[in-house]
C-alpha cells in the first residue's frame, strides 16, 4: 500500500522526468531510497542519446549492484514515474532490489500512446510481477497519474 512517506518521492520522480522532457527526453525519473529512508540515487532517462537502455530504473539497479551490499538492496524502494520495462524488470531482479512503487502502469501508458496514435514500442510491455514474480510492487498512483500522462502528452507533441 502507497503511504504518505512514499509521496514525496514519488513527486520527486515527476520532477525527474520533467528534467529529462526539458532535456528533450522522453520523460521518465526514477528515485532509489535506503531502507532506512535517506535517497540514494535518482536518475532520469536519457534515451535521447541513442542508447534505448539509458532508463532510469535500469541505471539505479547498475548503481546499486556496484555499491550496496545485498541486504541494503533487499532493504531499499525504486520509486518510479511509470512502471519497469521489461529489462529494467529483469535488472531489478538480478540485482535483488526491494519494493517497487509506481505513478503509471504500462498498460495505462500503452493505452495513451494508443490513443494518441503513438506506434508501440519494439519490447511487449508486461507487468512486473511477469517479469520478476515475486516482486514487491506498488502502484498505480492515481493522485499523481494526471500529472505523468500529460508529460507523455506534451513529449509525444499529441493532440
């Protein structure tokens, strides 16, 4: 259950990806926080570069095998705009990272770009829990939801 301790970082992640559409990115921002509440990391997309792996998820799971312990993996949050890829699911799970909280899933997601004639992307969008069965996931977040889907809006430039 998303409780009010976890929303301030889930705003910080609509920060983050309001960073990376103003950096002319597609707008997602992740946030990494240490069970005992302090963040960690937090990054945000930078796909625009070229490298379609430059997720945010994906890269506070490489930063967190190269420098927590396994216990202080298992202990900490991913806060995240939208939910996990499937790679980044995959890199969540190998790396043994704790709970995942969402603003916007991505069936909520391929549904907008759907409806706003946006091509779906190369890889299925599954939940995580297909892809990392015993994940621990929260999410979606309805109080912030409106907020994540208009910057996909203003990034796809739709109608």
């Amino acid at each position: 259950m998303v409780e009010d301790a976890d929303l301030p970082h889930l705003r910080r992640c609509v920060e983050l990806a309001t960073e990376a559409l103003e950096a002319g990115d597609e707008p997602f921002g992740s946030v990494l926080v240490a069970g005992g509440g302090a963040v960690l990391f937090e990054d945000h997309n930078r796909v625009a570069s070229g490298d379609r792996t430059r997720h945010p998820e994906f890269e506070l799971a490489r930063w967190a095998a190269a420098r927590l312990r396994p216990e202080d993996r298992a202990a900490a949050t991913v806060y995240t705009s939208g939910e996990h890829c499937p790679m980044c699911a995959a890199a969540h799970g190998w790396v043994g990272l704790g709970r995942i909280v969402y603003i916007c899933s991505s069936a909520q997601l391929a549904g907008w770009l759907a409806e706003w004639g946006v091509p779906p992307a190369p890889v299925s969008a599954l939940p995580i829990r297909d892809v990392v069965p015993g994940a621990r996931v929260e999410g979606p977040v309805p109080a912030l939801v409106d907020q994540v889907r208009a910057l996909h809006h203003r990034f796809h430039g739709a109608p």
